[in-house]
C-alpha cells in the first residue's frame, strides 16, 4: 500500500504529463493513477487538474541595522547630553562622539562609528525609548478603590472647598517600599491645608486604621489654627 507522500509525488509527477498529453493520453494516464493509488476517478481527476503548489520562499530574518554597540553608544551621548530629546544632539553628534572618545568612551568599530554619526532625528528618538522608561520608573500604588462604603461617604469636591479659609485639607499617604511591595516598609501621612498652603508630615511603621488615625491628629493638632472639638476643619481627599 502505498502512502500518502508517495501519493502526492505521483501525482505531482503525473499531473505535467497529463497537461502536455492529448485525450487518449489523458484516459491512460488516469486509469493508471486510479489502478496505482485506489482513488476514486472523480477525486482522481480533481487532484490532475489542481493546479501545482508554490514551493513558499522561507523568510530570512533580517539581520538589525542598529545592534547593541550603536544603541549603546546613542545612551551615552544621551546620558552626555543630560537626557534632552535624541533629536536634538543630532546636529552635532559627532562633536559628542569626538568629546567621549577622548575620554576613552565610546569604544566604537568603523561600521557603527559610521551609522551612529548617519542617523536620522526620528530613528535617533526612537532607539532609546526603552532607556528612557527604565530611567523614569513609576511610583507603586498601595491604596485599591473601595467600593463598599463608597455610596455612603460623602466626599467634598473642589468646588465646594471654602478656599477662602484655613481647615480644608488634603490627605495622602506615601509609601517607601521601593520596587516591590512585599514584606513591611516605612509609610509618611501627608497633610496639606488648601488655604495656607502649611504641610504636615508623620511617619508610620502600617497602615492600619489605628495607626493612620492617630497620625493624623497629631497633624491636625499641629497646625497653625486652633483646632477644638467644636470647630473641627473640613477635611477632603
């Protein structure tokens, strides 16, 4: 029995005899195929009037024009440049190149030496993204939306703050964990009043509730107004 991939090569090499042969040589070619592989004649027929597959070219990847010495080099003309947009050192970057070579940085061969002193403003902007991001990290956010008691707080907007007197605060807690959030870190209240522009600032070992509200008395106890039971500042944030 034969098998499937022979099949196909037969067919493949029957099919360019049957295109070239005329009728009575196409009823034998046929009759052979269907004697040879067990086809049915319909589905023998079909497959001798299919026509041939394109052998697919496999895509050769292209080799980066600009590797790792360039980009390398374009971060430290960036670094020299103080970290201005990419695009405009580019008018004078071999002045740039010339000044870190004579310190013995960059360390360039001729060939990126030559593509780094031939970018253009775009792909010169383009190339140090990556570094960029990674030199501007983002602050972690430690405090979720709650959704629970949302409906009953009351919250003030800014449009309803009395800015014209001093006791309207805003509140926000900082944390210093660094890259992660895991384990126990240092947290700092932040207490700003919106009038007088006066800070006051506590630090916190947690985050608990216990915590928090007795950091912020002790802020509130230290701020410029006096601050009694029955004139109690508003409080917003």
């Amino acid at each position: 029995m034969m098998s499937q991939t022979s099949k196909r090569e037969l067919v493949a090499e029957v099919r360019v005899r049957d295109r070239l042969g005329n009728r009575t040589a196409k009823h034998q070619i046929l009759d052979e195929l269907v004697a040879t592989t067990g086809y049915h004649r319909k589905y023998a027929i079909g497959l001798l009037n299919q026509p041939p597959r394109r052998r697919t070219r496999q895509r050769r990847e292209a080799r980066p024009k600009y590797g790792g010495p360039l980009r390398a080099a374009l971060e430290k003309v960036r670094r020299a440049a103080n970290g201005i947009c990419a695009k405009r050192p580019v008018p004078v970057l071999g002045q740039y190149v010339e000044a870190l070579e004579r310190h013995g940085e960059p360390k360039l061969d001729d060939e990126t030496r030559a593509l780094l002193l031939a970018i253009s403003p775009a792909t010169a902007d383009r190339l140090p993204a990556r570094a960029r991001r990674d030199s501007q990290p983002h602050g972690l956010a430690t405090t979720k939306p709650g959704t629970l008691l949302k409906q009953s707080i009351p919250v003030r907007t800014f449009s309803q703050w009395d800015a014209a007197r001093p006791g309207f605060v805003e509140v926000d807690l900082v944390a210093h964990c660094g890259d992660s959030t895991d384990g126990e870190y240092l947290n700092s209240l932040d207490m700003i009043d919106v009038k007088t522009r006066w800070v006051e600032l506590a630090a916190l070992l947690n985050r608990s509730q216990a915590t928090v509200s007795a950091a912020s008395a002790a802020c509130r106890r230290r701020l410029l107004y006096p601050n009694e039971p029955d004139q109690d500042p508003q409080r917003a944030g």
